[in-house]
C-alpha cells in the first residue's frame, strides 16, 4: 500500500489538525508490547466524536500501519456511530484505494448524513412502563446536530437538553443527591480546547470545570458520600485512574500500571472501585481498595470487559463484553462469581447504569433501528421486560440514573 498518495486525501479535513494533539501519547504508547494496533484501539476507546476516525486514519497512514482491522474497530466504538462509519468508510478508501469516483460517492453519502443530524429530531412519545415518580436518567445525544447532556423521566417522557455548547458534551454522572451531574466537555470546543471534567446542577445552570492540564480528563464518577469524584487522565504519560474533590482539588493517582486504567465505578459502601484494564494483555474488570491498593482482577474472558457498574445494594457488578462475539451486558456477583449475559441478541448493548433501587438497568441499544444509531433502553435487573425510551433519528448514549427523587 502506498501512503503517499493517500495523505493528501485527508489533509483538508479539519479534524486532522487535531491528531496533534494525540502525538504525545502515540510517542509514548508506540512501544507497548500489542503493538500500534493496540496504541489506535486505545485512542479509539478513549475518543469520543466521529471524526476521530479521520485522526486515526492519519495516524494509520502516516505509520504505514493502516488496516482494516483497526479501522473497523473505529467503527465500533465510536458514540455518534452514524458519521463514524460514513467517515471510516472514508478513510478505508484513502487506505486501500485510489478510486476517486467511489471516493467522491462516500464523501457526498456523509455530507448528507451531516445534515440529516443537523436537523432537530422531534421527541417521540415513549410507550415505556412507568417507573416511580420523579425518576430521571441523564444521557448524551447528538439529535440536535451536536453531542449535548440530556435529561428524561425514567418513563421515557420530558426530554430536556441540559447543555449547549458548539461541539461535545457526554458522559454525564449523578452525584448521589440528584443536586448535581458532573460530566465531560470535549477536546477542541469552544470551552476550553481540551478534554475537561466540569459539573453542573441538575437542570444545567453553573457550569464549572474542574480539571485543567494539558492530558484529557475523562468518566468522572462520584463516590457514594459525594465529597469525591474518581476519573480517568493521561496527565502522566498513561491512561490511569484518579480521584479528587468534588470541588476539584486534590487530585491524585491511584494507579500505576504499563496497561490502561479506565472507567472507574464506585462501590455503594465506599469501600472500593471497580474498573477496567489491559494490564493483562485482555481489557478485563478489576477492582481495588480506594486507596488504589489490593487490586485484583474479576473477569478472565478472550473478549474484551469494560464499563462496569455497581448496583446500589452493592450485590452486584454490571458490565459490557464481547466474549460472545458482540458487545452484551453482564451482570456478576461483587465477587466476580456467577456471570451471566442478561442481553444475549445480536445488537450491540453496552453502558448499564442501575436504577436506585437496584431493580433495573438502563443501557445503550442498537436493537431496535440502525446498526449505526443507539437508543436507551430500561430492563429488569434479570434482563427481562427490554424496554425503549428514546426514539429518533441520532444517536443516545451514556446513561447515568439518578439515585434519588
């Protein structure tokens, strides 16, 4: 393959201008021992527009390491999965091709998707069973043409955007008052030009950050107490584990590993934190004291595990793996005893969250519509009674249930 004419192709994307900003960590990363499959699937993971497929295209081609393996995988982790696949696709023709009348065709298919999502999506009704009063899951959606914090009514009804800010913000997080929903503002906003956690109140007022460095700031999760938030950062070189104060100061580490330390979950008791890591050579679950000692691994399985989620009587651990060839939801014992697939369809369904009396789980879903396009869904904590929530042309992603009325 040559890459010399396939650099041209990308250069007028104004996403590559922001693979800069990744050179640091691939620097770092491009001695792991999995190789630079492992370095852009880390990337992937841990990038969350769909233009990060164009910046992993232009690492791939400027490496001579691009292939349709790693570029598929792009496809599958992206969260505005819908440009993802139009601007992977993009990128797999750049890699392999020089065909500029099926180039030409690709690029017209995405510029209508781009405006199909920048037009407002009415609010379908929800047919969902209603749950108790006063129940709300927060969640990101890029319906308005631009990833932004949303809250529902755990019955499907009042779906209100919290946020509105110029491109991305996501993965958002009740603090166990219901007062306040931490959440993260993405690298090359208008913010402030870097992956950030921030927190705000309930219905969106007060913004305020909390992190400021020059690494990315991701997944924030409070502690029971909500004097704590654990994160993930790459300020030191590498993807670990941290926890501060709720008001951002203090922060430290609580990892120290060769592998990537990422999604932390804490333990309703306060006692521990569950995450996931590659230290092992496979993403697997593992928790630790939150202290960062006696970490010990929960999962052992040839596919990937990540994002787990405690349950809030502390029982039980949710959480996402591919070991049966597409992404389920799991549920094990706190031990890592008795794991069993509660999703089991051949959908992708990812990203539990717990309702807080610990008797259903609000997840991710591709189920229903597009293999591009994800909606949040509700289940019963055994995996019956899959119910759908959102209903619209973009995607919905990253639930967080509130713990209180």
């Amino acid at each position: 393959m040559s890459t010399a004419s396939t650099s041209p192709r990308l250069a007028d994307n104004p996403a590559v201008d922001r693979v800069h900003r990744f050179s640091k960590r691939i620097a770092f990363d491009t001695n792991h021992p999995g190789g630079i499959g492992v370095v852009l699937k880390r990337l992937i993971v841990t990038s969350h527009g769909g233009d990060v497929a164009v910046e992993v295209g232009v690492v791939a081609v400027s490496t001579g390491l691009c292939n349709e393996s790693v570029l598929n995988y792009a496809c599958a982790r992206m969260r505005t999965a819908t440009i993802a696949v139009a601007l992977c696709a993009l990128v797999l023709v750049a890699c392999s091709s020089d065909n500029s009348e099926e180039l030409a065709a690709l690029q017209e298919k995405l510029s209508a998707i781009q405006t199909e999502l920048a037009q407002p999506s009415p609010t379908t009704p929800s047919t969902a069973t209603p749950a108790a009063t006063g129940r709300r899951i927060a969640f990101a959606s890029d319906r308005d043409g631009n990833p932004e914090i949303y809250v529902i009514n755990a019955d499907g009804s009042n779906q209100t955007r919290i946020t509105d800010n110029p491109e991305f913000d996501s993965f958002p997080s009740w603090s166990p008052d219901g007062r306040r929903i931490a959440f993260v503002s993405d690298p090359g906003s208008n913010r402030d030009g870097n992956l950030e956690i921030y927190v705000m109140n309930a219905d969106g007022s007060n913004q305020t950050r909390l992190t400021n460095n020059p690494g990315w700031d991701s997944d924030p999760f409070w502690s029971p107490d909500g004097s704590r938030i654990a994160f993930e950062s790459d300020r030191d070189g590498n993807v670990e584990i941290y926890v501060m104060n709720a008001d951002g100061s203090s922060q430290y580490r609580i990892t120290n590993s060769p592998g990537i330390n990422t999604e932390p979950s804490w333990s309703p008791d306060g006692g521990r934190i569950a995450f996931r890591s590659d230290r092992d050579g496979n993403d697997e679950i593992y928790v630790m004291n939150v202290d960062g000692s006696n970490q010990t691994r929960l999962t052992n399985s040839t596919g990937w595990d990540g994002n787990p989620s405690w349950s809030p009587d502390g029982r039980r651990i949710a959480f996402d793996s591919e070991r049966d060839g597409t992404a389920e939801i799991y549920v094990m014992n706190a031990d890592g005893s008795n794991q069993t697939n509660l999703t089991n369809n051949p959908a992708w369904d990812s990203s539990s969250s717990w309702s807080p009396d610990s008797s259903r789980i609000a997840f991710v879903s591709t189920r229903d519509g597009s293999k591009d396009l994800w909606g949040i869904y509700v289940m019963n904590a055994d995996g019956s009674n899959p119910t759908r929530l959102t209903n619209n042309t973009a995607s919905d992603y990253s639930p967080s249930w509130s713990p209180v009325q």
